[in-house]
C-alpha cells in the first residue's frame, strides 16, 4: 500500500460520497444553506483540476425569484422541444419524468467557463482548445460531490438553451454556460438514480466498457 493513500475511514467516506450522489429534481427543502457551508462546497469547487491552471470557471449564485421563473420557462421551452424527438410510450414516459428543481431549490449555481481567461495560449489547450470546458466540468463535480457530503441535493439542468440562459444572466459573449444546477436540503436522497428507478435505464456493465491496449479488446 502506499504511504500517500487515505486511511480506510477516509476511503470508505470518498467512496460513500460518490456511490451516493444522486441528480436531485424534487423533495427539496425550503431551508437556507448556510453560508460556511456555502463556502465550503465552493472551494471544494474552484480546487478542481484545471488544464494550465487557467482556473475558467465563475459561479452565479442566483437566488432572485423573477430570474429563476425566467429560466424555468426557457427549460419548459426546451423540454417541450426536447419531448417532440420521442415518439410513442417513451415520449409519454419523458413528459412524466420531473427533470428540474428551479423553483423549488433555494439556490441556483450556473457554473460558466470563460474562454478568453489568461489569453489564446494556455497550456495544455493548444491542440484541443475544449479543454477549458472540461475543466470546468471538473468544478461541477467537485461541487457535486462536496454538496453530497454536507447533505445538499444537487440537479444539473441540461434541457435548456445556452443563449437563453447566459442572456437571462448577462453573461458577456466570452463566457459560456457550463451547467446550472438546482442546490437545496433534501428530504431524502434515492438509493438509486431516478431514471434508473423509472426504468428509462440500467446501469451499463462496467466489464463491458473496459478495453486492453485497444478498442474492442475486452479481455
């Protein structure tokens, strides 16, 4: 074993915050969060790995009624888009699903990635320059996880317009959405994923996805 690696109580509770966060749409509480506990998931958050340590990520906190009904309606603008790519049973199981929080969280946090930070010449992003991007996703997963720890529920809203809601937050034309997320105290948290539960689907054979040395080669 080596000597940087946690101990097993440590290990133990990483694990637990990993296999028990889950995409939180309902059941939120009205309560406050706290704000050391505020400041501690946002931390959490900007210590994400970061290619070249550009660091791309900003965090909204949107807490003002009149703005999260405007993104509410922009996600029923989408979800309703969204919904007519399904035809039949599935299209009817779509529109049943509760996919979003907005209202009822008391905190939205838009994650956003701003592509101009530290200039057109970043380590690591010269021949993929999505990486900022990605990075930023990094922060969205931290945020998660630390969220799950303190207790918090987190959803990310994914069926929405972009342009919508970085005109909705007036974001500049440089800094782009990453992620919206719903963050509140929940009443419970799912063993399993929602969409698991509702049988939209199951969770894919972890054996199935690993390949050695190259594609398809799966022994």
């Amino acid at each position: 074993m080596s000597d940087h690696a946690f101990s097993e109580v440590e290990r133990e509770a990483v694990y637990k915050a990993i296999f028990s966060r889950r995409d939180v749409r309902r059941d939120f509480l009205p309560d406050p969060i706290p704000e050391p506990v505020l400041s501690r998931i946002l931390g959490a958050a900007h210590h994400a790995p970061s290619v070249g340590f550009m660091q791309p990520w900003d965090f909204i906190l949107v807490r003002d009624l009149g703005i999260r009904q405007r993104i509410k309606a922009a996600f029923e603008q989408a979800h309703a888009e969204a919904a007519a790519q399904f035809e039949g049973a599935q299209r009817e199981t779509y529109r049943s699903l509760k996919l979003e929080g907005i209202l009822e969280a008391p905190l939205g946090i838009c994650v956003t990635c701003d592509r101009d930070r530290h200039g057109p010449v970043v380590i690591g992003r010269s021949q993929n320059p999505e990486m900022d991007l990605y990075s930023s996703v990094c922060a969205v997963q931290n945020l998660w996880l630390a969220a799950r720890v303190e207790g918090l529920g987190v959803g990310w809203v994914s069926i929405i317009d972009h342009t919508a809601l970085a005109d909705l937050l007036g974001l500049p034309d440089h800094v782009q959405p990453v992620a919206y997320l719903c963050i509140g105290y929940v009443t419970f948290f799912r063993e399993r994923p929602e969409l698991e539960d509702a049988g939209w689907l199951d969770r894919t054979d972890l054996k199935t996805l690993i390949h050695h040395d190259r594609w398809g080669q799966h022994d």
